[in-house]
C-alpha cells in the first residue's frame, strides 16, 4: 500500500480514499542528487528503501507539477505528474514551515520533449476540429483557463502553418501553369512534325512518280502503282 514517506504526514493511499483527498504518490527520482535532498527533506531519523518509497503531492507546490492542458481544455479531471526537476518544499516539518527551495536545473529528455510536441500538436487538431459554439458556455469557460501565452503561441503556430501551406499551394499553381505550358508547345511540336512527315510522303511520291513517267507510259505506271 502507498504510504507518505515524509516524518510528519501520515497520509496513505487507504486514509485519503476515505478522506475522499485528491492525492497522488510520486516515487523517488533515480538522480542521484535530487534522490539525496528527497530523502533528506523526509527528515526521517530511520532508514528506508528509497526504490519502493514515496512522497504524496501535498508536499509539492503547484508550479512543480506539468501543466495538463487537453484536461483544462476538455474540462476533465488533470492528471498530477511532476517535472523532472521537482523537490518536495510544502508542510515538512513538525512545525509546519515549509523549506525554502533552490533551483536546480536538469535537462529534459528527448522523449519528453517529443511527447510535450506531440500533446500541443494534438490539442491544436482538437481546437481546429471542434470550434467553440456560442451556445456552449462550458467549452468557453474551459478555454479561458488558458493562459494567453499559451493561446497566443497556439494561435502563431496556426497562422504560420497557414501561411506555409498558402505559399506552397502558390507554388503547385505556378507549376501547374508552367506544365500545361509545356504541354501546349509539345503538341504544336508534334502537330508539325506530323504535317512535315506528310509533305515528305508527298514530295518523295512525286519524285519517284516524274522519275518514272521518263521510262514508262501512263498505262504502265497505273499497274506499277496498284502493285
């Protein structure tokens, strides 16, 4: 079973069903570092395991938690999942003062940046395809949660994207135009050609024709012709 392993808090996964809390159990991270002030900010006198250990969310600040935009969105419960670089600071010790936290910076990994891309990207399809009503107060409600830098950098992505495919699809047009251009001066080729073939057929059969009118009479040339 889930239990805080922080000295002074007492909450487990089975108490805070029945306190009807909203809170979550994080496990240890595997850095080193951060693993080391975790398990001093449980000020714990005894030891214990820290690869089965855990601490609840009560003892994390909201800004140590990554924003779950789809669920602000989609009006739906959000789903708590600390940031990498997250240290427990709230409600540590006997007396209730919370520690003062420091930065400390890690790099995020490629996958979750890749994850990160693919979330806004599917949460931008969702806002394109369900475009709010004005007889839906709840989507507006949900949306305006939503940070302005965040909408602004949303809309931005949108209108750049727009304006990629308007500049590529200017471009397929002037090809197209290019093409049938290309295709009307073939035809004007072949149709000469053709007509220059007909006039060698010509040319070449009254040669031979004036040729042989100076050995043969006209009757002898109406059979040599239908043989």
């Amino acid at each position: 079973m889930a239990s805080c392993s922080v000295a002074v808090c007492k909450r487990n996964f089975y108490n805070q069903k029945l306190a009807k809390e909203r809170i979550s159990f994080f496990a240890f991270p595997k850095n080193d570092r951060l693993q080391k002030i975790w398990v001093e900010r449980c000020f714990r006198k005894n030891q214990f395991n820290v690869k089965t250990a855990k601490i609840c969310s009560v003892h994390f600040k909201g800004e140590d938690f990554i924003d779950d935009i789809r669920a602000r969105v989609m009006g739906t419960e959000p789903k708590l999942k600390l940031k990498a670089n997250a240290l427990p600071t709230l409600h540590l010790k006997p007396d209730g003062h919370n520690v003062v936290s420091y930065k400390y910076k890690t790099q995020t990994s490629a996958r979750s940046q890749r994850a990160l891309k693919k979330e806004r990207k599917v949460l931008v399809e969702e806002i394109i395809k369900r475009p709010p009503h004005v007889d839906s107060p709840a989507l507006f409600t949900n949306l305006s949660n939503l940070s302005s830098t965040s909408i602004k950098s949303d809309e931005n992505k949108i209108k750049r994207e727009y304006e990629r495919l308007l500049e590529q699809n200017k471009m397929l047009i002037n090809e197209l135009e290019k093409t049938k251009e290309e295709l009307s001066q073939a035809k004007k080729m072949l149709k000469m050609l053709e007509q220059n073939e007909s006039n060698m057929d010509f040319i070449i059969k009254k040669r031979v024709t004036d040729l042989l009118k100076e050995v043969f009479n006209k009757n002898e040339l109406e059979v040599i012709f239908k043989n």
